[in-house]
C-alpha cells in the first residue's frame, strides 16, 4: 500500500453544486499538494462540508471537475478516506469495525489482525478492540473512525468536524491522533469551526463564504493578515453570515 | 361453559401426554411453518435490501405492490398455487398438490412479501445512516447489501419472526393446497377447522392453546432478541 503512486496533487476546477436550483457552491478552484494538511473554514452553511465530500466523491458536481493529477490517479478512491461528523459505527465490535474496512479494500485476511490491532493500538484503543463500537463514549468512536480510516493506509484522508460534539479532553485526544496521521505524510482535508483547532493544525487554509472560495493562503499568513475583508471579520471573532 | 371447562381439561390432558397424534400434527405445522419461512427469509431479505438500495424507475410501485403483498388473502394464494400445482396446471407433473411440499410453496408466496417489506423498510432506515461511510469504504451494492442485513440482523429477526406468526396461524392456503389429509398435510389449523366442525371440541381447543402458546414464546424471543441487543450492541440507539 504504502509504495502505491501519489494520487495527488489535487486539482479542483471551477467547481459549483446546486440543489433544486439553489446554489450552494460556486467556481471554486484550487490545487492542494501532497503532504499537506489543509483547513477548510467558514461560516455555517459556507459549503464546508460538501467541498469535502465533492473532493471525495460522494457527491457529483453539478460543474466544474475535481481531479488528482498524481501517478496513481486513475486508483484515487482506493487511496483515500474520510472520516464524518458524527462517526458511522458498523454494529459490531470495534476490531471488527477495522476488519471490515480493510477487508473492502482487499486486504487478505491474515494480514487483517495485525493491522487491525496496529490500528487500534495507535488509537489507543486496544483494550476497546472486543467492544461492540457502538457503546463507546463519542470520544472514543470518533478516534475508532480515525483508526479506521488510517488503517487503510489512505494517502489522502477528509475529516469532515471530527470534534464537533466532543468535550476537550476527547478532543484533544482526536487531534493528537490527527496529528500523529499527518505525520505519516498522509494529506489532510478538514472542516472546524474551530478557529484554535485549525492554528494548531493547518499547513493551508481554505476559506470559504457563502458557497464561494474567497482565500486559499498558507495558515500563518491567514491568521495574521488575512487578505479578504469576510476573512479579517471571520478570524477577529466577529459574526460572519 | 362446562363444556369448555370439560374440553379444557381434556385437552390439557393431550398435551400433558404429549398425545401421538397432536404431536404428529404440531411437528408437521412446525416443519412447514418453518420451511417455509426459511425460503421467504432466503428470497425476501435480499429483496428488501435491494428495494431499499437500489434507485430504479417504477421503485415506489414496486414499494407498494410489496406492502400491499403483505396483506395477500391466504386463500387466495391457496388458490393460486392450487392451480398451478393441480395436474393440469403449468407446475402439475411436479405432482405435488396435496403434499407437505404444496403447503410450503404456498406460505413462502405469503411469507415472501412480509418478509421483504420490513426488511425494506428496516435496510432503508440503516442506509441512510451508512451510506456515505460505506461509499467512502469503497463497498460495492452487494457488499453493502450483505452488511446492511448483518447490521440489521436484531430487527429482521422481527421481520422473520412476524412472517412466520402469519404462516403458523393461517389456515386458508395450506387447506386448499394440502386438502387436510390425517397423517400427510393435517396441520394444527386445519385440524382446529375440522374438529371444531365435528364437535371434537377438545383436540381443537388443544392445539389452540399450543397455536398461543408458540405465538407468545416467538413474540417473547423477539423482545428478547431486541433487548440483548441493545444491551450489549448498542445496536437499536
């Protein structure tokens, strides 16, 4: 897995998505590289969330293309992952949860234990591993469907909010785990609104306002001059809509 | 009164017993109740995990031919399949008419439909939650067919629960198809049927009380099917 072609970079063009007639995206065009951890913020109803799952493929766009320009392109959706607000946990035990993720991807199954049990040990789960994952605290499920999603190896891994209903602790939690993964070289996509999360973690900012791309801009660069006057407001604090 | 008082006791005593011929007669209904759940159960969770899934032109009709299915008239059915197992009909040389066999048809045709509109229903509901997280696993519809009804395994033990309470009470089809022979297709609500007619009042009140009896222990299992599992998995929450 770990030999496999870069998929990226990520190349999205002119990008737009409506329902029923009503906009919700519009020309959105940027490029992310490999190894790159980028945030995409903005206010509610910005489009976070479906840029992600548009750059996932979860969802067709009704214009515009989102493409990977690297080697491995035409294998992309092998490659990648995505992790969801509120964590999907299959109803049986948190191992199995693994098992089956790297069973989709034709892992055979003797070599599914071992990762299974790497995964779980990097999310500090392993003493969860025979619990059916859905009676895990939030905290836990959500570092269950990070460890699911990196057990497969993806080169490219969405976090769409992975803390938004989690306490400090658990959050704190999943962002060294996010840390951790983004370490690895994996690529990271990530919505929050969470403007101390994204200091923390972000190489790039992608900053979305009412369906528009308004900046794309290295993280320091955004926190401290911020081009746009929606961006200016936006990390001052002040109420954006 | 007393001569339900006097037919209680009777029939208490026949069951006590473990009467040769009740007991011919339960084992024979278990086994074609049974069957022929099994045979919905194989036909109609896959179906219904497919209604669920699949987005296809004329899907609410099919939807509501399904539901509508659930509520097929057993006798009908009987009918039904009467004419195409009877020796002229299409399905005739099989010689079946009259044969356990025939009974078994003909409660997985009203099993089928039940078995599948809750499975539909239940799969749909599972979908909605799973869908995004499945796509992005990279599961195809089969595969994801096969996990959805895993998934669900807690709730569709319901669905096949309920589809074997309709084909252990009915009465109408496995009548027409199986004739209520003694000894080959006599099952406990036929013989009820019959008995009641003759005055044996207390072998029909017998199997009536065997009839409630399995419908409370399968009702009870179900609930306690539903509890484990959201004790331990979680799995209704």
């Amino acid at each position: 897995m770990a030999t496999f072609p870069p998929i990226t970079p990520l190349s999205v063009e002119g990008l737009a998505f409506a329902v029923d007639g009503k906009q919700l995206l519009s020309e959105i065009s940027f490029t992310l590289e490999a190894h790159r951890t980028a945030l995409v913020l903005g206010p509610n109803g910005a489009g976070k969330s479906l840029l992600l799952r548009l750059c996932h493929g979860l969802l067709q766009p009704t214009a515009g293309r989102v493409s990977w320009q690297g080697a491995g392109a035409d294998q992309a959706s092998a490659h990648q992952a995505m992790v969801f607000q509120r964590p999907v946990m299959l109803r049986r035990s948190a191992a199995a949860n693994i098992d089956y993720a790297l069973s989709l991807r034709g892992v055979p199954a003797r070599q599914r234990s071992s990762l299974t049990a790497e995964a779980l040990e990097r999310a500090g789960l392993s003493a969860l591993a025979k619990r059916p994952a859905r009676v895990l605290s939030g905290g836990e499920q959500q570092r269950l469907a990070l460890a699911r999603a990196w057990s497969v190896r993806p080169q490219v891994l969405f976090l769409d909010e992975p803390t938004a209903s989690l306490d400090p602790a658990a959050t704190r939690a999943v962002e060294e785990l996010i840390g951790r993964i983004r370490a690895d070289g994996t690529t990271i996509v990530m919505t929050t609104h969470d403007l101390g999360q994204a200091r923390r973690l972000a190489d790039e900012i992608i900053f979305l306002h009412r369906g528009r791309l308004v900046e794309k801009t290295a993280a320091a660069d955004f926190f401290s001059n911020p081009q746009s006057q929606e961006a200016r407001a936006f990390v001052a604090g002040e109420l954006l809509w | 009164m007393n001569d339900f008082s006097d037919a209680f006791a009777t029939a208490l005593s026949l069951i006590l017993n473990l009467d040769q011929d009740l007991a011919e007669i339960v084992l024979l209904s278990l086994r074609v109740s049974l069957t022929a759940v099994l045979v919905a159960a194989v036909i109609g969770l896959p179906l219904g995990a497919a209604l669920a899934l699949f987005r296809f032109p004329g899907r609410s009709a099919a939807i509501v031919i399904v539901n509508a299915l659930m509520g097929l008239p057993p006798v009908v059915v009987g009918l039904v399949v009467y004419l195409l197992l009877s020796r002229s009909g299409p399905l005739g040389p099989l010689g079946l008419l009259f044969s356990p066999a025939a009974m078994i048809i003909a409660q997985a045709v009203l099993v089928t439909p039940i078995v599948a509109a809750l499975t539909r229903q239940v799969v749909e509901d599972l979908w909605a939650e799973y869908e995004e997280q499945l796509r992005s696993l990279g599961a195809t519809p089969a595969r994801a067919i096969g996990t959805l009804l895993w998934d669900g395994r807690f709730s569709l033990v319901t669905a096949v629960l309920a589809g074997f309470g309709r084909a252990s009470a009915e009465v109408g089809a496995v009548m027409i198809v199986g004739g209520n022979i003694a000894h080959v297709t006599r099952v406990m609500t036929t013989t009820i049927a019959l008995e009641v007619s003759k005055g044996d009042l207390a072998l029909a009140l017998g199997l009536g009380i065997i009839l409630i009896a399995l419908s409370l222990a399968v009702n009870g299992a179900a609930s306690l099917i539903r509890e484990t599992a959201r004790r331990y998995q979680g799995a209704l929450a």
